[in-house]
C-alpha cells in the first residue's frame, strides 16, 4: 500500500471521528500542518520516532513529548500516538494534505490550480473564480502561477479535470487537423 494510500485511510478515519466528535476541524487541520512540520524539519526526531532499535514505549514516550510541546489537540495526539507506535510517523506529509482536502470538500470549497500566460488582474481572477464556481457548483480556492509558454488564455485544473483555454493547445489542435486532412 503506498503511503498516499494510507496517509488518506488515516485522514479519513480523524476527519470522521472529530466531525462525529464535533471536534474543531480547523484547529485539527492546523494542528497536523504544525506537527509534519516538526517532525520533517527535525531530522533526528524523524529518525527516532520510526526507529526499530527504540522500544516502542520509549518511542510512545517521545511522540507524547512532542505532542504535549506542540499543544496540539486531543484528536491529533491520538493519532500521533497511534502513528508513533507502529512507526508511521512519516505519512505526516501526506495526512495533512488529505486532511485538508477533506474539509475543504466538507465545507463545499474546491481547489483550482490555474496557470495563465501573464499575470492576472485581479479582477480577471475573480470573473475566472465565478466561472469555476459556476461550472462546479463550489466555492473555489484558486492558487495562481504564470507560464509564459501557454502563449495566452489559461489552463484551469481542479482534481483530475483539466479546462485547457491556453493558445498553445489551440495551435496544437489546429495543427493536428491540418496534418489530417
């Protein structure tokens, strides 16, 4: 099982019970981000909490530690527990991104990564955030970046779909159909 895999079965599982729970889902989201945070930036403490050579209570001990120091919530040093424990420590990354994206899909937000040619007015991103939201139905979360090789136009993409605008794919288009003929 790939660690996406598992990070999204365990996101899955706190996300369920905290909203069962009506625990505070943003202050968990910020609490994971914090926690991979701290255990990707220290290099030792990564190295300990998925050693084998430490018995596991000793591990338990340390996750504990970092927990209590952090001040996360109750919720997340469960889990940081239960991860400590069967040296899982390293999904940190990619359950905080699952976290994530499930309460934003929670709250009827979507995400949309939108690259254009040039920079965007932001009225232009706005008109292009209402679009999105229309063909959705979602409130949409942009994160914008510039691609001078799209020529013009712009390339919209939110989970698997991709709203290709660009010159670029234009031209590529067109000039598939003039080979064909």
């Amino acid at each position: 099982m790939s660690l996406r895999t598992s990070a999204n079965r365990y996101a899955k599982a706190l996300f369920d019970v905290a909203l069962q729970e009506k625990a505070d889902l943003a202050k968990i989201e910020q609490d994971l981000i914090v926690a991979g945070e701290v255990f990707n930036a220290n290099k030792d403490l990564r190295h300990v909490a998925i050693s084998t050579n430490l018995p596991e209570a000793n591990r338990t001990a340390l996750v504990e530690t970092v927990a209590d120091r952090i001040g996360v919530t109750p919720h997340v040093r469960k889990l940081l527990v239960l991860l400590g424990r069967s040296r899982k420590l390293n999904l940190m990354p990619d359950l905080s991104v699952a976290f994530s994206e499930r309460l934003l899909a929670h709250s009827g937000v979507v995400r949309a990564d939108v690259t254009s040619a040039a920079p965007l007015s932001p009225e232009k991103t706005k008109a292009l955030e209402d679009s999105l939201a229309k063909v959705t139905g979602k409130k949409v979360e942009l994160s914008v970046s510039v691609d001078p090789e799209l020529l013009g136009g712009v390339v919209a993409t939110i989970g698997s779909t991709v709203y290709d605008g660009s010159v670029r794919t234009q031209l590529q288009r067109m000039r598939q159909d003039l080979i064909q003929q």
